[in-house]
C-alpha cells in the first residue's frame, strides 16, 4: 500500500520505533514566542538542560507586542515582564531572537516562510496551535503545549503516534470574490470543529493547486479549528517559486538536491486515506461565522439560524448559547449584521496578498462613518514590503488605522481588544467568547469581506459593492 | 508530573460542547511567566458572568471531577488550560471528545482524560445532578469509572497509561535514547534548514 505525502514526511524522521512506545520524531524546526516558553526554559534550569539544538530554534516577540508606539518599552508590566524572559532565555540558551523592532520580527507563522526557514518535507513545532500553517509547503507542523516544547528544546525530539489520514479535495475554480479563507470556513462549516481530531489533513485538487503559498497558508492555519493538530499541500513549482533566494532557503547544489527531494514529496496513487472530504469549488460563496466557534458559519447570503431547526442536541444548545453571547435573532440575513469594528490581520490572513486584496476594494473610498478598521501586517517585512507599494497611504487615506506587526487583535493580549458587547468582522482564526477582548462578538470573515464590510459598516461581500454601486 | 493512580471525588456537570481553551483560561492570564497559580482564570468569564454556571454552585464548587460535553479543549495549545483546570482542584476531566492538543497536554501535565462514550456521560450527568455529593472514583491502574452501583470502562493507550501511573518525566525517558538522536543527525542531508548563522 502506497503513502501519503504525511506518512512519508513522518517516517522520514522517525528517530526510534519500538513496539509499545510512542515513536520519537525528530524535529527540523522550533518555533518559539514569549507566551508558551517561559516556564518550559525555567523547566531546563531546574533540571540544568541546555538546548540540544538552538541552530534549529528561532524565536520571535508577537503575542504581547503593542501595535502602536513600538519602540518603547511595553507599557503593560506583566506583558513587558513576559517579553523580558523571552530575551534572557534566548540569551542564556543561545537563540536567534527577532525582537521588536527588527526587521525579521513578526507573527512567528509568517516569518518562518518568509526567512525560507519553512521548508518542504520538514517536522516543524512550535507551542501554538496555528504551526499548522506551515503545512502550505507540504511539511508536517503542528502546534504543542509548554512540556512539550521544553522536551523539543532538550532534546529536538518529540514523542509521537502516527496520525490518521484525511484529504479535502477541492476541485474546480473559486468564482471570483471567493478566497482561501471562505474555503478553510466551508470545510470547517462542514465536518465540524471536531470533524479532524486525530487526524491530519492533506488538502488537495485542482483549486488548491492554483492557490499562492499566502493562500495555502491561509488554508492550512485553519486546519486546527477543524480539529485537526496539522494540515499539509504537496510542495509544487509555486512552493519553489515562493522559496528559491529566500534567507535561509538552500542555495547552489544544495538547492538542486533539495529540489528532487521535495518533488517526491506527494501521496502515492494507491496511498489510502482514513476519511476522504470532497468540495466543489464553483458552489462556494464568501462564508461568514455567526456563532462562537469556527465551525458556526454559513454564506453570506444566508440568515442567523434557528437554534430549532437544529436535530442534534448538543449542537442545538450551542447554536442557543452562541446567539445568546452573540446578541443576534434567529432569521436576521447576515448582510444586516452591524459592525463596529473589521479587523485586517493574524497568522491566517495578515500576508502581502491579503493586504493587497483589501487595498484593492477600499482604493479611493472611506471607511463607514460608524467603523473602526485596523490594519495590522503580519511581519516587519509585510509592513514595510505594503509600505513600498503604497498600500499604507491607500488604508490610511480611506481611514483604517495603520499598525505595526504582532498578532494584535486576534486574541487580545496587547492593547487592541474590542469592548464588551462590540461586534467585529475579523480575518483571525477563533471567534471564540471573550477572543477579542471581554465580551466582544467576532464574526470571522476573508480579507475582502472585512474590506468590503468596512465600506459598508455591515458584513457585506465584494460583490454587493458592485450591485450597490458603492 | 504527580503520578495518577487513582482518583475519588464528587464530579461537576458541565453540560456544553465545544469548550474550547480561550474560555478555559483567557489570553490575559497567559502573560504570566510561572506554571502555577492559575486558578483564578479558571472559566473566569463564566463564574463572573453567569450566576449559575455549574462552578459557581455550591455542591459543585469542591468537585475534582469535570464532566463535560464533546469537544473539550478546542482551539489553543495553551497547557496552561490544563494547569488551571489542575490549580483549580480538578485531577479528571471526562468528555465523550477532546481535542487533539487539550488531550496531549493534559498526559504532560498530570491531569487524566477520559473518554465516554456520549450515552455514558448523559448518564454520569444525571447521577451527579441528582446527588452532586455522590462520589465518584477515576481509577487509572483497571480503567474504569465508578459511581454508585455503575461501572464504567475506558480506555488509554498503555504506554501513556505507564508514564502516568509512574508520573514519569518524558524528557527523562527520551534522554535514554541520545544515541540514537546523535546517529540520527548524522545523517540529516546539509540542505535542511537552520536558523543560524543569521542570513
């Protein structure tokens, strides 16, 4: 029996394998940030470890890190305190770190691609659940709690069990308007946020293949909120294309030989999956969430559900809970839900092309009266790459606020929180209770839904701007 | 980590799926730099906001068991989920499903996973509501729950099942096998990525 490309990827760095025991995985890449490292370095004083590998290990500042007013201290002492143990650990364990203000800084899940540290055919860790993005170049990644990246940090390896098989098939074209993130909402609108537990999915067919390596990213971040720890796509001209002269991409004969490597790097013809999920791309719309979490979205063109109609109980009473925090009426059409707040950025949509598409639809026009839009670029690189192409003065100009690089308003542990009861319409990856900030109410939208809902001041897709003649 | 072997105590119904780690323990407890003392995160936006969540009940205030609907642990790989849940007198957590990352992180922590299957909890929940001080025994070494006159099986991986009876440390166990780490960096081809020197 054939392998998929996540067997092959995981056999290639089996370690150890012994009957009755976890295989141990080797790991190519670890990514680190202040929040989930602290007490896995206090672990490696306590037991007077040092790191295996910090040639392997990059570390960066992003949850914590204020988008205003970078370059003094953070105001916040218990964030500034966080960030702090971040650079006395990398200091005394000798870990490259990108700080704020430095130009390799960033959401840790954008700078890995960006410094061609994420490659194809590589184990990368990191603790955060969103690792998964790296998945896009067809690596196996996937996010791990504190223990976990104390044991990495150790000893570069990790204790594993072979996941089980999914692919997501999504053949034919997107119409336009229609991008990546709307896709990452339908499957996840479809097998639940459950529906990949245990599991890694391999996405694939002929819409996936036509995708850029932002947009595959944009998938593969999401496969979380679907339940599973990891998803890949198979490494492809566009993973070389994207990769080739980045910083830390191999170079000469060593490119040539990665190369071959990776274009083996696909599931076999006979490979068998344990679930097989099938989406045709031409009947998908924009998709919106209208409930607390992921897996609670419809198209925009639907209306709020009645938690009635729903059969399964437990879903039933999440639907009546999720309208309940969300402040919505069953049969509201989503194009009439208010917003107060769009926010454009995170791991899953704060890319160069996600700020191009937005730029695109708001070029020459004014945020709703009534709405507060941020624009938070996912690295130094991006900021300053948005900011060669004009594309700050094009936000600023229609009067969404122009921040600097973190994870920002995704979850709330800088400055940039919604208020109690406030509604956004956010690129992020949760609209979890509380996500944004106390209270706040997160519809999860692509990057032009939230430009199109910030002309409009309602959740509102590309194409209703043209019909309105906005 | 404290070894498990096993556990009696009176259980919490808390009867929603989908709980996810955000409500666990919000993101502004996360700044915190130590592995303990999160307990006052512990479903903080529920105990604040909602007068009769389950945990701000009387009788179930002192449970150490939470049972919960399918889906536990979605979302983040904050373990400091699991340490709040653990700073917060919980030692078991039972749930028909738990995400992928909640469950690893709980068998790092200490804090033992149980999986029912759905019917088993509903029947568990209607127990521990109509007798919230009924006790309830979690024991790992025959794998099995019991309350009342019920038993109930579940199952865990052995080896998982080892470390925890043994509170083993998996950094320990894997530094056994160094030399199989060195043989296998070895022969990693030189094209494989690194972080340093900075380019």
């Amino acid at each position: 029996m054939g392998q998929t490309l996540a067997q092959k990827v995981y056999e290639e760095h089996v370690v150890r394998r012994t009957e009755g025991e976890p295989d141990l995985l080797y790991i190519d890449l670890h990514l680190v940030h202040e929040v989930t490292s602290p007490q896995a370095f206090d672990g490696l004083r306590a037991a007077g470890r040092s790191v295996r590998r910090p040639d392997l290990t990059m570390a960066t500042e992003d949850h914590n890190v204020p988008t205003l007013d970078i370059l003094s201290p953070i105001a916040d002492p218990v964030s500034r305190a966080q960030v702090d143990a971040l650079r006395r650990n990398t200091g005394e364990f000798g870990i490259r770190l990108a700080p704020m203000g430095d130009r390799d800084q960033g959401i840790v899940h954008v700078i890995g691609p960006q410094l061609g540290l994420t490659q194809p055919g590589t184990t990368i860790v990191c603790g955060d659940s969103h690792t998964s993005t790296h998945g896009a170049f067809g690596a196996l990644a996937f996010g791990i709690g504190t223990s976990e990246v104390e044991h990495v940090l150790a000893t570069q390896t990790l204790p594993q069990y072979p996941a089980k098989q999914m692919s997501v098939t999504v053949d034919g074209e997107l119409p336009p308007g229609v991008s990546a993130k709307d896709v990452i909402l339908a499957v996840i609108a479809e097998i639940g946020t459950g529906g990949g537990q245990g599991h890694v999915i391999e996405y694939r067919g002929s819409a996936i293949e036509a995708l850029s390596m932002e947009a595959r990213m944009t998938i593969c971040n999401m496969s979380i909120e679907a339940g599973a720890r990891a998803g890949l796509i198979a490494p492809d001209r566009t993973t070389f294309d994207y990769l080739v002269g980045r910083p830390h991409a191999p170079q000469g004969a060593d490119w040539d030989a990665a190369v071959a490597h990776w274009s083996t790097l696909r599931t076999d013809d006979d490979a068998v999956f344990d679930r097989e999920v099938r989406i045709d791309a031409a009947s998908l719309t924009p998709y919106v969430t209208w409930g607390t979490n992921p897996g609670q979205g419809l198209p925009i063109g639907a209306a709020v559900p009645d938690p009635a109609q729903i059969v399964d109980e437990n879903e039933r009473k999440a639907a009546e809970q999720a309208l309940e925090y969300m402040g919505l009426t069953a049969g509201t059409p989503l194009r009439e839900i208010d917003v107060d707040t769009v926010f454009l950025g995170s791991c899953t949509n704060g890319r160069i092309e996600d700020l191009r598409v937005a730029a695109a639809l708001l070029e020459g026009k004014k945020v709703d009266a009534g709405t507060r839009m941020l624009v938070v670029p996912g690295s130094v690189a991006v900021k300053l790459q948005a900011e060669a192409e004009g594309l700050d003065r094009v936000f600023v100009d229609a009067g969404a606020e122009w921040r600097g690089a973190g994870c920002s308003m995704c979850l709330g542990m800088n400055p940039d929180q919604l208020a109690p009861g406030e509604r956004s319409a956010s690129t992020s990856n949760r609209n979890f209770q509380g996500r944004q900030g106390k209270g706040g109410r997160t519809h999860l939208v692509s990057p032009a839904v939230a430009a199109a809902t910030a002309l409009t001041g309602k959740l509102t897709a590309p194409a209703d701007l043209e019909t309105a003649g906005a | 980590m404290d070894a498990f072997t096993t556990h009696t105590g009176t259980a919490a119904p808390l009867r929603r799926s989908n709980v996810d780690t955000d409500q666990i323990i919000p993101a502004e407890y996360l700044k915190r730099i130590t592995r303990t003392g999160f307990e006052d995160g512990l479903f903080v936006a529920w105990r604040r906001n909602e007068p009769d969540f389950v945990l701000n009940q009387p009788q179930y205030v002192n449970a150490s068991i939470l049972v919960a609907g399918p889906d536990f642990g979605t979302g983040s790989s904050r373990e400091h989920a699991n340490w709040a849940l653990l700073d917060g007198g919980f030692r078991v957590v039972i749930s028909s499903r738990f995400a992928d990352i909640f469950r690893n992180n709980s068998t790092k922590a200490g804090l033992l996973t149980v999986v029912l299957p759905e019917a088993d909890v509903e029947a568990l929940w209607a127990a521990i509501e109509a007798d919230p001080a009924l006790p309830v025994t979690v024991d790992l070494q025959t794998e099995q729950v019991t309350y009342g006159s019920t038993t109930v099986p579940f199952v865990i991986d052995p080896y998982t099942r080892w470390r925890l009876l043994e509170g083993l440390d998996d950094v320990g166990l894997t530094e056994r096998h160094l030399d199989d780490i060195t043989a296998f960096e070895s022969r990693r081809p030189a094209w494989k990525p690194a972080s340093l020197p900075v380019r």
